[in-house]
C-alpha cells in the first residue's frame, strides 16, 4: 500500500494483479476524473476515445459528439430506437406496422428510400412520393393539376373500378370522358 500527496508521474506502464482492481476518485462532490492522452486515444478495452470521437481501431471516428448533437457515421443497427425530439433519417425500412403501440411518427424525412409496411398519413404525403401501393382515407383525395389524370396501368385483362359501398357515386362537372366516350352532364 503506498499513499501519495502530491502528483505521481510514471514513465512505465502501471499494472494491477488484484482480481477485482479499481481506479477510484472520493474526492468532494463538484470535482472529476480525466483520463486523457496529450498524443493520440485513450483505449477502454478495444474502444478508442480520441477528444470528442468514439470509435475502434480500422473506424475511429464511429460517433462524434458535440454540445447538441452526436453523428453516428455508416450504420445504425438497432431494434429500438427511440427520440425524445425530433429524427432526421436518410434511409428507413419499416418491416411491422409503423405506429404500432405508443410509437408515433410526427416528421419522417428522407433523402434516400423509404419502405414502410404500413402507415397512417394524417396531413399531406409530400412532394417526391413516388410509389403507395395500398392507399386508404378517412378524408378527401384532393388533385390540384390544372388537368388531373387517374390512370390504371396493370397488364391487360384487368379493371378499374370506381366504386360505393353504400351510397352513389357522384361526377360533377360539364362533361366526364370514360376512355374514348364524353359524357356530357346536364343539370335537370
């Protein structure tokens, strides 16, 4: 047992044979530990810490923090993840129900793909969606092109239907054109 007052310097490894060995700091609250290398990482087991990078040795800058943020660079693999503000995410497949649960999605934004197995659009899909392929709502399918176009493009031997399951359905406007036929309305 040896108790040192002052500071301590060491220009040799310092090892510990103790089973259960611990480096401890008791001093008054308010106060910290620096583990810090003033050329290079500090390694915890095979994790390299490097100022404000956390990474391993062939990708030491895996995450990097910030007083705001943290950047996680490559992949996140997860099964949860979870935000208390709001997620920005370049890519995202959804395999389940998105909104399963309590799990509610305010703003998805992406730059990339998205896949979602399921989802639930409350406010506008916005510009740059591309393919739904099952869409149904508890509102109005508004077209605001000056001259809107509703095509089917399946392999032949196939319909359209517009349809109601309870109630008409109804065509307003001058006239309607049904493939090659106009159909011109009148107001009785």
């Amino acid at each position: 047992s040896a108790t040192v007052t002052g500071s301590l310097t060491a220009d040799n490894d310092v090892s510990l044979s103790k089973q259960a060995a611990a480096i401890t700091h008791s001093h008054s609250s308010g106060t910290s530990l620096t583990i810090s290398s003033t050329n290079g990482y500090v390694a915890v087991e095979s994790t390299l810490f490097t100022g404000s990078l956390i990474g391993l040795a062939g990708n030491p800058d895996l995450i990097t923090l910030s007083d705001s943020e943290v950047a996680v660079e490559g992949k996140v693999s997860s099964t949860t993840l979870e935000t208390s503000g709001a997620a920005t995410l370049n890519s995202l497949t959804v395999t389940n129900a998105l909104g399963a649960g309590a799990t509610t999605v305010t703003t998805l934004t992406t730059s990339g793909a998205a896949t979602l197995d399921s989802a639930t659009v409350t406010n506008a899909l916005g510009a740059g969606a591309t393919t739904v392929s099952s869409l149904t709502t508890s509102g109005d399918l508004l077209m605001t092109e000056d001259a809107a176009v509703l095509t089917h493009s399946a392999g032949s031997g196939t319909s359209l239907a517009i349809s109601s399951t309870n109630g008409y359905v109804s065509i307003a406007g001058s006239y309607v054109d049904v493939e090659s036929v106009r159909l011109i309305l009148y107001d009785a």
